[in-house]
C-alpha cells in the first residue's frame, strides 16, 4: 500500500516542480491553480461527499474533539514559548502558534487521503478543515490584529471582521452547505452531482502538482532555536499528541485514530508563510515552512507504511 500511495504523489509532485523549474509553466501559473484548488475543485469535492451522506457517517464526535483539542493545545503552547520565552509580540506569536497547530489537510492532506481511502476522506477532511479554519485560523486573525490594535473598544468589530473573512472561505461555505443538505435529507441533482464529480476529481492531482511548483525557489538560508522548534513542535509533537488524545477518547475507531494522526503528522499549510508575509515575519515563518514540508513529508511515509495496522 505504501507504494501504492507514494508512487503517484511523489509522481505528480516531481512533475509540479520541473514544471517550474525548467520555465515550462510560470510561478504565476501556480498561483492561478492554487486558487483553483482552494475555491473551486476543493469545495467541490466536499460538497459532492457530504452531501451523498447521512449524519450518522460525517458526524465524529470523538476525531472532531480529540484533534481539536490537540490543536489548541499546540496553539496555546507555542503562544506562551513564542510569547514570554523568544519575547515576541502578540501579533508575531499568533502566527508562529499557527505554524505549530495546522497542517498543510486543503493540499497534501486531500491529494493522501483521496488515494487511501478515496470520498470517504471527505468525512474527515471537512472535520479537520471545520477546525483548523473555525477554531485556528480564526483565533491567529482574531488576536494578530488584536495585538495591533492599542484600545481594546475594537475588540467587537475584530469579531465581526474574522467571521466575515471566514464565511467568504469557499471551503467553509461548502462544508456548511453540504451539512446543510444532510441535517435537511436533501439530495442533490444528478446534473448538479456530475458538474461536482468532475470538478473534485481534479484537487487531488492538482493539490500535489502545485505544492510540487511551489517548491521551486525555496532555500534554507538560516536554521536557528526558534525554527527548530516550531518544525518540532508540528511535525513531532502535535502527531504525538493527537494520536494520544484520539487513542484515550472512546468510540475512536482505528481508521479516525490513524487519519488524525497522520493529518497532524503534515507539514505546515501554505498559508502559515503568507500570514507570515502578511504580518511582518517573513523569514521566521518561510524557514519553518521550507523545514517542515521536507520533514513532514518523510514523517507521513513513515505513518503510511503503518497504514496496514489501522485500516
């Protein structure tokens, strides 16, 4: 099975990156079909999953609060070290919080799960999105902007400005709509079934084939404690965690145990760097990305050649 999945990843990641690498497609290009990925094929094939189910299927209690949990509890930890220890502002430490709680699931989390266990992946997808964009990212815009902010009366209107950010998220919107047709029983129609067939048949090998152009141009130009750290933290720490968190929780199946442990065993999400971009970190924040990408990946070939054991 490990070569089975790993063949066709490495396959269409090597072909995303000599792609750009010998000027076949532009970077630029890459930018185009990320955005593909995040706001058409994505929530289409999420949409297309969940809506084809019952509750009984999508709803996991368990997996939903056992990588929660796990994931604030990387958050909050990275948020004091970041903060009291390395001595930076509420602003950067947010943000370094979200490198050490949030795993590249809308990319390389899709394209590993969609060839392991094909639209059952769906399922838990959109639990670990629900978290990682409800739950993380809103708490990294929430408190980046609020460590920017000097009179705590705009606290309200921070409120209001990170739910509309998230509502605008096609892939929020999608997992919303498709819980929406399974708490109403409403079916799709067949057309409308085939147009989001097609369309989510693409983010898997679109998801490789742009984290593999996006690779083109990153350099390692400094390793210091904090980079170190923060990579630790996400690619050694956070599996751990979840994987001890989800094993303690009853009604965890072995197939939940294992998903959320390899989801937390991911690198970085893309978005970690241009957060980092965004708020001034630059460097602290594209160093861990680079790191994390090439360690995660061998982490999750690792948590792969164990598949056998849980699924």
């Amino acid at each position: 099975m490990l070569l089975n999945i790993l063949l066709p990843l490495v396959a269409v990641l090597a072909l995303g990156y000599s792609s750009v690498r010998t000027n076949f497609l532009a970077a630029t290009h890459i930018q185009a079909l990320s955005q593909f990925v995040m706001k058409v094929s994505l929530p289409a094939f999420l949409l297309y999953a969940l809506a084809s189910k019952d509750l009984a299927e999508i709803w996991h209690p368990g997996y939903f609060i056992g990588y929660g949990l796990g994931s604030l509890i990387l958050f909050f930890l990275a948020l004091v070290i970041y903060k009291t220890y390395f001595r930076h502002s509420l602003t950067h430490a947010s943000v370094l919080s979200m490198g050490a709680s949030m795993s590249n699931t809308g990319f390389i989390g899709t394209a590993i799960l969609t060839l392991l266990i094909g639209s059952h992946s769906a399922i838990y997808l959109s639990l670990t999105l629900i978290i990682e964009n409800l739950i993380i990212v809103a708490m990294v815009l929430f408190l980046a902007e609020a460590g920017l902010q000097k009179q705590n009366h705009h606290l309200s209107a921070l409120y209001l400005k990170t739910l509309k950010s998230l509502l605008k998220n096609p892939v929020i919107l999608s997992i919303i709509a498709g819980m929406a047709c399974v708490l109403l029983n409403l079916k799709l129609p067949d057309s409308i079934n085939q147009i989001l067939e097609m369309l989510g048949k693409t983010a898997s090998p679109l998801a490789l084939f742009v984290i593999g152009g996006s690779l083109v141009g990153m350099r390692l130009h400094s390793v210091n404690l904090q980079s170190v750290l923060l990579v630790g933290m996400k690619v050694l720490l956070m599996p751990l965690v979840i994987f001890t968190l989800l094993w303690s929780l009853p009604n965890v199946s072995s197939e939940m145990l294992f998903v959320g442990t390899l989801l937390a065993a991911l690198p970085m999400p893309v978005a970690f760097g241009i957060f980092g971009q965004n708020y001034g970190l630059n460097e602290q924040a594209l160093q861990p990305l680079i790191m994390s990408t090439v360690l995660g990946l061998i982490g999750v070939a690792f948590w792969l050649s164990q598949s056998s054991h849980f699924l």
